[in-house]
C-alpha cells in the first residue's frame, strides 16, 4: 500500500527541488532574506504594546519556507501566545483557490472560463449582456456586492447570522447591474459566492470537499480548511479583534457560513507551499499561467487583476503577485515576486494591522527602497485662476461629492495638495488631473491602471426645513428587501429603520445626500415631482427604492 503523507510529501519536495536547479544563481542570498525578514518582526515586536493581538509572518525564497515568526496574542482571555503554527483567516486572499478550483474544472472538460453563468445558474436574471465565469473572477461582471446590499437592511455581515443560501439569495434578487459585463472594474464578493455555488453545481461535491481533494491534500496544506461552520472547535485558531481608537480590544469574529469569496483558515506555513507551486509552476503550469492571466475589459484595456491575485510590474521591472484579505478583525496579506523567487505570507487577528505594509515592508529591507519617482516641476499658478475650481465635485460614476478648495494659495482636493505643472494640469500624488473649461467646468483624473475619474463642478445645495419635506415618506426596495423612512426634523433629514437604522442625511448637492459611506439621491418626472430614490456607495452603485402611499 502506498504511504499516502509521504507520497504528498515527496511532491511537496519535489517542487521545491525542481525551483532550486531552475533559478540557481538568480535568486538573493538566503542570509540576507533572514535578516531583512528579522529586522522588521524584531521592529513589529518593540512596537506592538501587549497585551495585543498580533500577527504570523512566514518568507520562503525558492519555495522553501526560511522564515516563520509570530509575535501578540491568539487568544486575550487567556493570553495565549500567536505562534508560526496558529491558524488564522484569510479574508479575500481565498479568492484565488475558489478561481484555482474552477481552472481545474476547465482542465477537467466540464467547464469553460467564458461559458455564461446562467447556464449553471439559471436562478440569475438575465440582464440582457454576456456575463461570464471569468467576469466573475475579474470582478468585471458589475454585479453588487451582496454584503453592500445586505447593509441597507441594517442588519448586514456581523451583525447577523449569514449563510452561503442567504448571501446567494440576495444576489439572485439583483434585477440590475452596476455596469454592461466587461465594461468597468469593480470589486465585488458577489462573484466569487457564484464561482462557489458553480463548483458545487459542476463537480457534485461541496465545494469544501472538492477544494480539500484537488488543492490542499495534493500540495500538503494540512492546516487549511474552509469556515463553513463558524461554530465549529477550530484547534490552534487565533480569535479576532478590533478596537475603537485606544480603546479595549473587543472580539470581532465573522459570524458566518459564508466561503468563496474568503473562509479560508489557514496557516503562514500552508501559504508559502501553495506559492511555492506557482513559483516552479511544476505541479500544473497550465492553472499558474490562467490564475496570472489579466481580465481584458470590452475597450481593450487590461486590467491588474487576474484570477483571485493582482498582477503588476513594481518599478524594477519585476512581476508582483498579491492579494490583500479582510474580514471582520482579521487582516492578511500574500505576496510572491517571481522574478526574485520570493514570497511573503502575513495573516494577523486584529482589524487594526497592516499586513500589506509588514510584507512591503520586509522586501525593502532585503532590495532596499524603491527610488522616488522623479519629482515634477511645478509652476506659479494666480489665485485668480485658481479660485474658479474651488467648490463641490461630483464623480461622475459614484456620484461621490468632492471637495476642492483653496487653501493659502494652494488648490486641494479633500485635503490633498493639487501641484500645478507646466502643461496647465494638476498632480494629485503620482495622477494628473485636468481640469477642462466649459458650463459646468469638469476634470479627469488619470489612473495608474489606464482608467480615467470623471469629476463635475456642481453647485452646492442648502435645502430649507420645507424643502425637505419633499423626500419624506416610506421607501421601499423588493431587491434590498428592505424598507425605511425619511424623516424630517427641522432643517434635518434622517433614515430610518426601527429599531437599528438613524442616519443623518447631508446635503451635498441638488437631490442628493451624504449618509456615513453612502449617497442618497432622487430622480424626477417632467413636471420635477420624486419619482424614485437611489442609494449608493462603492460596491452597490445605484439600489432603487419607490415610494409607498404618496
């Protein structure tokens, strides 16, 4: 009979082998990894105040794992230490095994990336364009974010029980989209609880179990698991925390059923092996390049993200592959630099860690800090010249206000310093904006992925008590599935929702509002009465409420 853990681990080690004679002579002194990497946990340590929770920070160079450290506490109740072997969550860094898992199904013949989804999913509607497993994965399918949606009810993630049946549920309700599939980039779990459901729909297993199969058993990921069960005894998994300013830590765990989209418990150790196989590319090349594989959007232009990472060219001309993970009160982070054969995996259990800037942070130390980006010349600009773009802004897309205003003769944008340059435009950081003359005036932004933030100059709007009895009434969504009520008092307008929703609403422009992440808006017949009211923010563009019994 075959010994099964060491038929794994000859694979395992066989990778690594494999990595070794491919890149000797390429890669940095392994000497000079360890002590970049023990430079910044040692700076971790000092300035981590305990008792706290803390983080895992593992480095491997050339697939074979050279550094495995933890620093804070697991669990504060009874001041269990973070180890290198603790198990945390991983937040969205999952998404790139739920895409991993579909590639194989495409190497198994059942499915291909660019099938539509209805033909898995009949329950989505039908919103009149193309929209493909890949959009899933891109995040270029324009659908909202079930989370987003879920919120309007004022009982979103955390602040109740969700499972994978309620979070599809609320996406099979979304009658409309953000966008045309292939038009935009926006970011949104919404896709990737799909590309769950399609594997359990195509393979007939539980998308826990066929993952566990053809993933974590094959590359020896033996602390890996999905949160498919929150009440599950997880043993050797740090709690999660968050705090408000100095405040007392709290417990911030993600009371859910939910996987996909994130789920994954794992370990610092158990990343570096699943990066170790993309790195020698050994293990299956063909589901390494199509996870690498950038989205395309119908213009032409691609994108940075590819199938659950985000692929980029840093300044040295080097390919970075990341993907950040949040939820709840864990923070992570998973970045590999093939080039340099490098990867570093960060997981922590408090919201308010930075596992990004720890891994950054250790690159640096061992290549040293990237150089500047040449400054630009900046010239003299008149105040009176100036002076005409101070005022309200509207981005175009998100409906965002935006302050721009002029501040001992500089320009700023929300408190940010706009540097006029030669060509008559303005640098906001390393992006250009433009400002063009016209009735209104308007603005571009270049970003650095290609796309372009519209801006429009707007008026601002100072409602009066009666003006806004206008927009009180009962509002209803059938898709939110949710309800709420406008309500006047004085010169103030709130929603709400008995008994866990009162926001204020402040005016920002004509018919809209600002309320704590969102924009509420309304839309007019021809004779100028309320016809509708819109909410909006970042993952749900534009939710439609209708008004009852008035």
């Amino acid at each position: 009979m075959i010994n099964c853990k060491r038929s794994v681990d000859l694979i395992v080690l066989a990778v690594i082998l494999v990595a070794e004679v491919a890149t000797v002579g390429q890669i940095p002194d392994r000497s000079k990894v360890v002590a970049g990497a023990e430079k910044v946990f040692e700076r971790l340590s000092k300035t981590n105040p305990m008792p706290a929770p803390g983080c895992a920070v593992g480095v491997s160079l050339n697939g074979e794992s050279v550094f495995e450290k933890a620093f804070g506490l697991a669990e504060m109740e009874h001041n269990i230490p973070n180890s290198a072997q603790t198990i945390f969550e991983s937040g969205s860094v999952a998404k790139q095994f739920t895409a991993a898992a579909l590639v194989l199904l495409q190497q198994d013949g059942k499915l291909d990336l660019d099938d539509p989804v209805r033909k898995y999913i009949p329950e989505l509607p039908d919103y009149g364009s193309p929209l493909t497993i890949r959009h899933l994965l891109n995040h270029t399918a324009g659908l909202r974010d079930w989370g987003a949606v879920m919120s309007l009810t004022g009982a979103g993630r955390g602040d109740r029980v969700v499972t994978q049946a309620i979070a599809l549920d609320v996406i099979y309700r979304q009658k409309y989209l953000d966008f045309v599939p292939g038009a935009e980039y926006s970011y949104s779990n919404s896709g990737y609880q799909l590309a769950a459901e399609i594997v359990e729909r195509v393979s007939k297993q539980k998308f826990t179990t066929f993952t566990e199969e053809r993933l974590f058993k094959p590359l020896g990921m033996r602390n890996t698991s999905w949160r498919d069960n929150y009440q599950r005894i997880v043993s050797g998994r740090a709690q999660a925390y968050a705090r408000q300013g100095n405040g007392p830590w709290m417990l911030n765990m993600p009371i859910m059923n939910v996987y996909g989209n994130g789920g994954m418990l794992t370990t610092v150790g158990d990343w570096l092996k699943w990066n170790a196989m993309l790195d020698a590319k050994t293990w299956n090349a063909n589901l390494v390049d199509e996870l690498e594989t950038q989205g395309v959007l119908n213009d032409g232009r691609k994108i940075s993200y590819a199938l659950g990472v985000v692929v980029e060219t840093a300044k040295d001309g080097n390919k970075d592959i990341t993907h950040g993970g949040s939820t709840a009160g864990y923070q992570t982070f998973l970045a590999r630099f093939p080039d340099k054969k490098l990867s570093v995996a960060v997981l922590c259990n408090a919201s308010s860690a930075n596992p990004g800037g720890i891994a950054y942070g250790i690159f640096d130390e061992i290549y040293g800090r990237p150089a500047d980006t040449a400054k630009v010349e900046t010239v003299a600009v008149s105040e009176d010249v100036l002076k005409k773009f101070a005022g309200v802004w509207k981005n175009d897309v998100t409906r965002n206000a935006n302050s721009i205003a002029l501040d001992k003769g500089e320009l700023k944008i929300n408190g940010t310093a706009l540097k006029p340059i030669a060509d008559g435009s303005f640098m906001l950081g390393e992006r250009k904006l433009t400002f063009k003359d016209g009735s209104p005036i308007t603005a571009t932004i270049a970003n650095p992925d290609g796309s372009m933030t519209r801006l429009t100059q707007v008026a601002e709007w100072k409602p009066s008590a009666k003006d806004l009895t206008e927009f009180t009434g009962t509002w209803k969504s059938d898709e939110a599935q949710t309800q709420f009520s406008l309500v006047a008092e004085g010169d103030k307008l709130f929603i709400v929702n008995t008994p866990v929703i009162r926001l204020p609403l402040q005016p920002i422009y004509k018919d809209h509002f600002a309320a704590q992440g969102y924009v509420v808006w309304v839309t007019r017949d021809k004779k100028g009465k309320i016809e509708r009211l819109h909410v909006g923010t970042g993952r749900m563009r534009d939710m439609f409420f209708e008004r009852i019994g008035k």
